[in-house]
C-alpha cells in the first residue's frame, strides 16, 4: 500500500496537536508562510483555516457571507508559496500530526480527507464536526480529562 504522507493540494495544511486538555492546542502549517499559525482552541484553530481558504479564494465557499452593511470589495494579493511539501511534512505534533485537504467548502462546512500521519491512515470526511471527531479520537488516549469515547471509523 503506498504511503498517504502526501500534501497533493496547493491548500492543503499540516495541523501539530501539541496539547489536548479540554481543548486541541497546537499549530498548523500552510505552503504561504514559513511561520506557524498558532491556536488555543478548535475556534482558533478553524477561523485561521478559513481565512486561509478565503485568502487563496480555495475551495470556493458554496454560500456567499451576508452583511448587513455592504462591504467594500478588496482585491486581495496573490499568495506566493514560501514553504516546500517536503518541509511542511518534517513538522510534527507533540501528541499528533494531521494532514488535512479541503477540497470543498459547501453546505456551510468543509468535506475532503485527512491523514493522521503517525498511523499513515487517510480517510474522508463530510464536514468540520465529522474532521473534529476524527482527530479527537485519534487523540483519545492522550486526553488529559476522562470522557466517553465515541468508537469511529481510523481502527477499520
């Protein structure tokens, strides 16, 4: 079987799990800057993917944003890759390592693949909350709080 260790996207993002109390806490890693986003929590964590979806204007969100005071349309400048997928892929997690690829943003959320990279195993997901659980149950041991485990799909 080959290996999944693979970006195959312009928009696609390494996520390092540094920490999982209550909360996911870490960093992520894109193609257009040499410097981490760093987050506290998942909110964190989500807001800065979207910005960067929204910067390369990839995927193309399938819902327009409504305002209630129209905007000024700004045309933003073209990202310039500065980070190589060979380096992208020498970052890891402290607890785990993630590579997700967004290949759509429709129904107000995301759908594409994941890769938890310590295990090489990919799989598909149908939405944000469905790509949350995936990664909360890879890092289910390494929780620091007791909770129920839901059983999903990565021991397949």
């Amino acid at each position: 079987m080959a290996s999944q260790k693979y970006l195959g996207i312009p928009n696609a993002v390494v996520l390092c799990i540094d920490r999982f109390t209550h909360v996911l806490q870490g960093r992520f890693y894109h193609h257009f800057s040499k410097d981490p986003i760093v987050f506290d929590n998942e909110m964190d964590m989500l807001l800065g993917m979207e910005e960067l979806y929204d910067d390369m204007r990839f995927p193309f969100p399938g819902n327009n944003e409504r305002h209630f005071i129209e905007k000024e349309n700004v045309m933003k400048e073209e990202l310039t890759r500065v980070l190589e997928d060979e380096e992208m892929l020498d970052m890891h997690g402290d607890l785990g390592t993630f590579i997700i690829r967004v290949q759509h943003r429709q129904n107000s959320s995301w759908q594409g693949r994941i890769t938890w990279v310590e295990q090489d195993k990919t799989l598909y997901f149908r939405s944000v909350w469905e790509m949350m659980k995936l990664i909360e149950e890879a890092l289910g041991d390494h929780k620091e709080s007791e909770e129920e485990k839901e059983a999903l799909s990565w021991t397949e």
